[in-house]
C-alpha cells in the first residue's frame, strides 16, 4: 500500500489510465492536466482531503470514468463534471460531499451509473434526471434528499437499479416506475413515503429485490406482486399495511426472502398455508402482526420444507409451540419470543439438527429444559451453515426495544448462536449437557425460576453472554468460568449464591457491581463484601419472591466480544 503525497498538477500527457485506488495518499487529489487521452481516472479508497476538483473534466473530453469513492473529501458538491461529456460512470459514494447538485450534473447523456451514497447531499431529487436517458445505475442512499420522486421514470427506460433508501422523501410511489420494465432492484426503505402501493406489477418481470420498508405505506399488499416471476426479496416491513396476505402469494415460487413485520397484518393461520406453499422460500419474518387475540396455529401446516429463518415474534399469540415446526429441518433461526405461548418447551426444538439461533423468550413457558436443547448438533460441531444466512440480498441486523412495542427485523448481517430463555416460567436447574455446545455464543435464562448450582459451563469456548439472572440458583459461581475467554456479558443478579467471586480471564474485566446485586453472600472484587467478613455478613437472604418477572434487564456490554455481528439497541421511537 502507497502513501504520501501527489502533486496536484500532475503532468502525465499520454496517459490513458490512472488508477492509484486502495492505497493511503493524502493531501489533494491530482489533477493530471494536460491529459486530453485520458479515459478512466480511479483515486478511490485513498485519503484524499478538500474540495473535490472537476478540472479535470477540462484536461480531457475522453474521460469515461471517474471515481472519487472513499476519501475524506470536504464541501459542496462541485460543478463542472458536466464538461465530462462522453462520461458513463461517476461515482462519489461516501466522500463526505454536502449541499445539493449541480443542475450540469444532468446534462450527462452517456452517464449509466451515478453513485453518490453516503454523503450529506441534500435539496430534491431534480426533475431532470430525465435527461440521463442512459442510466442503468443510480445510487442515491444514505443521504438527506427531501421532497418527493420525481415522475419521470418513462424517460429512463433502461434503468435497473434504484436505490434511494435512508434519506428524507415523501409522497407516493411515482407511477411512472411502471413503465420501467428493466428495473430489477427497487429500494426506498427508510424514507416518509406514504400512500398505497400502487405500481403496476406485471409491467415489472424483471424485478428481483423490492424493499419499501420503514416508511409510511398504507393499504393492502398489491395482488399482482407474484406476477413480478424473478423477484427473490421482498420487503415490506415497518408500515401501515393491513388486511390478509393475498392467496395470489402462493403462486410466490421465485420469493426467496420476505419480510412483513411492523405493520397489521391479520389471519396468521391463512398465512402460513398460503406461504408454506413457496418451494424457494428461506426467510419469512412476520413479527409484531396478528394482535388481534389470535393463536399460534397448531395443525394444518406441513410445508416450509426448505425454511431457514422463521421469525413470529411479538404478535401476542396465545397456545403453545407448534408441532409443525419438527417438519422445518433446515431451519437455522426461529423467533417466537415475545407471544403468550403456554406449555412446556418440546423436545422437537432440540432435534433440528440445523438450528442454531433459537429465541422463545417472554412468553409463559413451563417445566423444565428439556434435555434435547443440550444436544443441538449446530451449537455442538462446527457447522458452516451459520454463515450462509446472510447474503447481499437480506443482511440482518436485530433491532430489539427492551418493552417488547416494536421489535423490527430490518436487513441484517448474522445472528449469534444463542439460547434465548428468559421471561418465562421455566424451573428444574441448568442443563450439565449446555457445556458441550461448544459454538453457543449467548446463554439466556434470566427470569425463569431455575433452581440449583452453576454447572460447570468452562468448555463453551465461544460464549459470548452468559445471563443467569433473576432465578433462584444456590451455591458458588464456578471458578471455571474464568476459562471463558470471550466472555463479555455476564449477569447473575438476584439469585442466592454464596463464596468468593471468580477472578482471573474475563472475570478480571466484567467489573460492574451490579451484575452481582441481590447475592447478600457473594464477596469478592467489585462487591463492597469483603471475603474475611463472609460468614458475619449482617445481610440477609433475598426474599425468593421479590424477584420481578415483569422487569426487563437489558444488556448491552456485549462491546468487541460479538465478532459475529450483534447489534442490540434499545429503540422506543420509529426511525
């Protein structure tokens, strides 16, 4: 990797090709003056400070190509890239560039991709961007363009790729986007944009990925979705959708991932047997629908063969855990946390060979932990199946709000492997079989009325999170935990234990008194209890009833000990 500076008036005459990308220079960026052969100029992922300079559109008419991505540019976008007549891509992503653009921007006839993600742009989308009659490509994400889109897309008719998410837009879907019969990716999450959502579809074959997610869109899912025949992602989750999914769905057969979660959607029993029917279905999130006194359904689904990711969470669902999921045998993930599920935890769970994400949190479970959860082989071996459920198309990201209101399942990156517990009415003590999950990286049992010892849990070598609070375990913390050596959340608050806390390894780091409160036996380094003074310590036992079940304990230490992605945030307000 390069480094240093380079003149700004570079004098290279004959040049044709100037790519110095990927390396470390600072300072401005070079001209090249004089170059009039010059075809692609490529200064990408340096660190390349001030203004952006278009001079060089005036060393040469022949420019094709020029990207400026990645560096630490500062101010207004520039004019002058209009005097780059013959150019066909420009990109600008994440270069730090404010204000809004230039009207000669949109006098580029030739251009065919436009990127300018991630920088502070802002103003409207201009009306003439009609005039880019050649663009195929155009990414304006993550920035801050207001105002509605412009109904101009009849004038675009070789576009492919729109990607407008993360900025400031309202009012509706422009109609004319159905007359682009190319487009194959539509993206507009994360805007203000209301209305229904009312494109002509079957104008639309070539469309593979629609994400219109956390805006504003109301009405009913449009029938003619499945008519679209290449489209694998469909996202729709976080706005004001109502009614039943359309039986048109179960003619989905290229739908690969779909997500509906925060809107209101109803009749989850139609939904599934509608669903179940989609050969090439891996990702269906339906969480926070279906409030409306239903039932987790019970019988009647015998699809979702191929199912890898299915998340029902925080839809208010009454029953207990389904048999049909024992037919789901290429599952990986499942969420049904945060439901009014009943019964006892079965077996079924533990026997899916391929599950290695599994939350059944907050809900009313009883009996003990069945012994088939300490023997899930994913948690157990090695298992690369972990990492093909992220893709370019659906990379997740958990957002979880601590109250349960609104839980969103958004595009993602990994999940951890993890056991998710808590909230329930579990009792019995902790499995000794949860120390040969040697994969498992979050351990979730708090607020269950487990009863016991701490095991020896020192042969989970990936734990990340271990939670053992709010229940009711006796004894000493083991001293074999300081052997976890990832370990960066722990909590057993609210429990009876007695002895020394453990020292040495992570638990040198976990420092925070509070994950030890409500232990009146417990001393030792950070605790105010002084091990000499144990066995005269004038505190008392808690009251095994004070124990909140209601209260929600929110961690988020889990800091650089989650390699795998985790993100938990605490959010109370749409963003």
């Amino acid at each position: 990797m390069l480094s240093g500076l380079i003149p700004a008036e570079s004098n290279l005459p004959s040049i044709r090709l100037f790519n110095i990308s990927a390396n470390s220079f600072s300072g401005t960026h070079p001209i090249l003056a004089g170059s009039s052969n010059l075809s692609v100029y490529d200064v990408s992922f340096n660190s390349f400070s001030g203004p952006v300079d278009t001079g060089i559109c005036n060393s040469s008419g022949s420019i094709q190509f020029l990207r400026f991505s990645a560096n630490m540019f500062s101010g207004d976008f520039p004019a002058g890239f209009g005097n780059c007549s013959s150019l066909t891509k420009l990109s600008l992503s994440k270069t730090g560039l404010t204000g809004t653009l230039p009207d000669d921007l949109f006098t580029l006839s030739s251009l065919s991709r436009l990127n300018l993600k991630g920088n502070t742009l802002s103003g409207v989308v201009s009306t003439n961007i009609r005039n880019l009659s050649n663009l195929v490509h155009i990414d304006i994400s993550f920035n801050n363009f207001s105002g509605v889109i412009p109904d101009v897309f009849d004038s675009l008719n070789k576009l492919e790729f729109f990607h407008a998410s993360c900025n400031k837009l309202t009012g509706g879907l422009p109609p004319s986007l159905s007359n682009c019969s190319t487009l194959a990716l539509l993206i507009l999450r994360n805007n203000s944009l209301t209305g229904t959502i009312d494109l002509n579809f079957t104008a639309l074959p070539r469309l593979n990925a629609l994400n219109l997610a956390s805006n504003f869109f109301s009405g009913r899912i449009p029938p003619d979705l499945p008519n679209c025949t290449q489209m694998m992602t469909l996202g729709l989750a976080m706005n004001n959708l109502v009614g039943e999914i359309p039986s048109s769905f179960k003619n989905f057969t290229s739908l690969y991932y779909l997500s509906l979660s925060g809107n209101n959607f109803s009749n989850l029993f139609s939904a599934l047997q509608i669903l179940q029917n989609l050969p090439n279905l891996r990702n269906l999130i339906l969480n926070t629908n279906f409030r409306g006194g239903e039932s987790m359904p019970s019988e009647g689904i015998q699809g979702f063969a191929n199912m890898e990711v299915l998340i029902i969470a925080n839809c208010a669902l009454s029953g207990s855990i389904p048999p049909w999921l024992a037919n789901l045998t290429n599952l990986k993930v499942l969420d049904i946390s945060w439901n009014h599920l009943t019964g006892t935890i079965p077996l079924l769970l533990g026997n899916l060979d391929n599950l290695f994400y599994l939350d059944i949190s907050n809900n009313s479970l009883t009996g003990e932990i069945p012994t088939s959860l300490a023997l899930m082989k994913s948690l157990m071996y090695s298992n690369s199946s972990q990492e093909s459920v992220a893709s370019q198309y659906y990379p997740f990201v958990i957002l979880r709000n601590s109250s349960g209101r609104s839980l969103e399942y958004k595009q993602y990156s990994s999940f951890p492997p993890s056991i998710i517990l808590s909230n329930n009415k579990l009792v019995g003590s902790i499995l000794p079989g949860f120390n040969g999950l040697v994969n498992l990286h979050v351990l979730d049992l708090s607020f269950n009325d487990i009863s016991g010892t701490i095991p020896d849990l020192s042969d989970m070598s990936n734990l990340e999170s271990l939670d053992l609070s709010y229940n009711h375990l006796t004894g000493a913390i083991p001293p074999s935990l300081s052997r976890l050596h990832f370990l960066s959340s722990f909590s057993v608050a609210y429990n009876n234990l007695s002895g020394k806390i453990p020292t040495g390894g992570q638990f040198d780091t976990l420092n925070d008194p509070s994950i030890y409160t409500g232990n009146y036996y417990l001393c030792g380094t950070p605790t105010k209890n002084n091990c000499s003074d144990e066995e005269s310590n004038p505190y008392p036992k808690r009251d095994d009833n004070n124990g909140n079940h209601e209260t929600i304990w929110l961690y988020v230490g889990m800091g650089s000990g989650f390699a795998t992605g985790f993100w938990v945030q605490a959010q109370f307000n749409r963003t």
